[in-house]
C-alpha cells in the first residue's frame, strides 16, 4: 500500500496515510462513512458458526472506529466439488444472523469457485466526525481496557490439532462470534483517546501500534491480562501458533518484557486472536463508568490490564 500514491480529499479523514481499523469518508459535518474488509480460511469446524465469526470479526473494525454498521456485502470462496451445499448455506445464515444481531442488513455479496473456503464481509458503518476512534490518541495516565479474554489462536490450534476439549471449543466460539457492539456503545460520553480490535498481531502486537501512533509507552501487567483457561494448558503442551513467534519478533525491538514474565504468559499476549476484544485507552477518572458499564452489558472477560506510562516513544512494557 506504501508504494501507491497519496490521495488527498478534504472530507477524507481517515485513509492509508495512517493506516487504521477502518477508513472514514465525510459526508456531511455530521455524518461520515465507514469501510472495512475481512475474510479469511475457517477456524472452526462448524460451517454455521464459521460465518457468525467471520462476521462478528467483519464487524469488529467498525466498532474499533467507534462506529455504528449498516450494510454489509459478503466475499466468498466455495470449493463447490468437495463441500455441501448445505454448508455454503450454513455459513451465510451464521453471517446473516450475526449482522442481523448487530442491527445491520446484508444487501448481496460475490462468490467464485475456489478449492480453498473463504469467507467474510465487507461492512459500511457511520459515526459522527468528532467522535472517531483511532489507533493514535493514548495520552499518559489513561488506563488500558480489553474487553474479551486473549487465547483463542492457541485454542484453535488444538483444534485443528484434534486435541482441544468440547468445552474449550465452545468457549473459543463463543468469544469469537460475540459482537464487539455492546463494548463499543459501553464508550459513549466518556473520554476514550484511542481504541483497536485486537486481531491477528495478538495484544502486543496491535497495543504496539496504538502505543507507535499515539507516541507513548503502554505497560500492560501480565496478571492482570485475561485468558480463556483452557489457553493456558494448551500453550504448555506447545500448542503456541507459528504467527505467535512472528508477532513477539516483530515487536522484539519495542517490547521491554520484565524477566519475572513467564513464558507462557507472553504466549497468551503475543497469541493472533480473531475478532478479538476491543482495547480501549481511556481516562483514569472515566475507567470505572466504563467497567461499570461494561459489566451492566455483560461484557465478559473485560478488565483493566494496563496504563500508559510514558510520552514520546511508541513501546510497550510487560511487568507481572
Ligand atoms: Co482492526
Ligand atoms: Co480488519
């Protein structure tokens, strides 16, 4: 994307030149557009719970910007000689109702035959010009909240491993396919200064790029930092996805991990989550209102895992 040329438009307000969740387009000085793309290869067996998940995920990157979806386009690709046609349907049924629960409408999508399975939305969402969520903003003393509990990379690669629990299957699909809706309503009023969805870089991976865009340094307590619990004992047999150790090399030379920090706890922290939770950097005196919220909406697995520390470089301290 680097290599294209740049684009200016004076209502374009968020584009690639600061490459955020979604990009935002101004309408009118009080409504702007938002789009975004996802789509991706199953994670889970079940067709009908593959495309909730690939559409709560779709989704996720309108409520990172703060924003509220509408419509939607669905992609995919169908290997049509191998699979049901009963699956295909399956899984539009599990995108379609997910938008449906988020309040959003699909209006057509494409298909083409492909011998690999692939499924996703393209979804337009609004927000009010001021009230834009992006990556930069975090300011020292905000507190750091995420709102979904981190492991599910490492869950699903028991799974496919065919050595994850019912329970732990249950459980990953549960926090996958949960909509990032009832969070992203949970900020209205307060004084948010940045927000992400964490995704496939893991936490630190996407709290290093709001720590880069905001100038500051995030310390995120490893104890403090929730994790579905079958995560754990899968990552102590090795269950730890390849992306894991890609996403902590890529983020070695901004990452200071306090050597009390087991290894297993950085595993969680680095592990690529699909639709993930929000992380949200919010003012100290608004972080109880807002987990007081987040609790009313029952928004489990949410806490307070961190701070901003510092001004003026972008990087991340791990402490017990
Ligand atoms: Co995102
Ligand atoms: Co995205």
């Amino acid at each position: 994307m680097q290599s294209l040329p740049r684009q200016k438009h004076p209502d374009l307000l968020v584009g690639l030149e600061a490459p955020d969740d979604a990009g935002v387009f101004r309408l009118s000085p009080e409504l702007a557009l938002i789009q975004t793309v996802d789509f991706f290869t199953p994670i889970v067996n079940d067709p009908y719970a593959f495309g909730a998940i690939a559409a709560a995920n779709a989704l996720s990157d309108i409520y990172a910007m703060g924003g509220r979806p509408l419509t939607a386009l669905s992609i995919a690709c169908f290997p049509l000689k191998t699979m049901p046609i009963d699956d295909f349907k399956a899984i539009l049924r599990g995108g379609m109702d997910k938008l449906h629960e988020a309040g959003a409408l699909l209006l057509g999508g494409h298909s083409v035959e492909d011998p690999e399975l692939k499924f996703g939305l393209a979804v337009t969402g609004v927000i009010h010009p001021d009230k834009i969520l992006t990556k930069g903003g975090a300011q020292v003393g905000d507190l750091l909240i995420l709102t979904k509990p981190l492991g599910t990379g490492i869950i699903a690669t028991a799974l496919k491993g065919r050595l994850a629990a019912p329970e732990a299957e249950a459980a990953m699909i549960e926090v996958m396919s949960g909509l990032n809706r009832a969070a992203a309503e949970s900020l209205e009023g307060l004084k948010v200064h940045a927000a992400t969805d964490i995704t496939g870089f893991g936490l630190l991976g996407h709290g290093l790029e709001m720590a880069q865009a905001g100038q500051v340094e995030f310390t995120i307590y490893a104890s403090r930092t929730p994790a579905l619990p079958w995560a754990r004992d899968y990552a102590d047999m090795g269950l730890v996805p390849a992306g894991s150790h890609a996403n902590r090399n890529f983020c070695a030379q901004h990452l200071a991990i306090d050597p009390r920090v087991g290894a297993l706890d950085v595993d969680l922290l680095s592990d690529a989550q699909t639709s993930g939770g929000l992380l949200i950097a919010i003012a100290p005196d608004n972080a109880p209102e807002l987990m007081g919220r987040l609790k009313a909406r029952d928004v489990r697995g949410a806490a307070i895992i961190g701070e901003v520390t510092g001004a003026g470089v972008g990087r991340i301290r791990v402490v017990p």
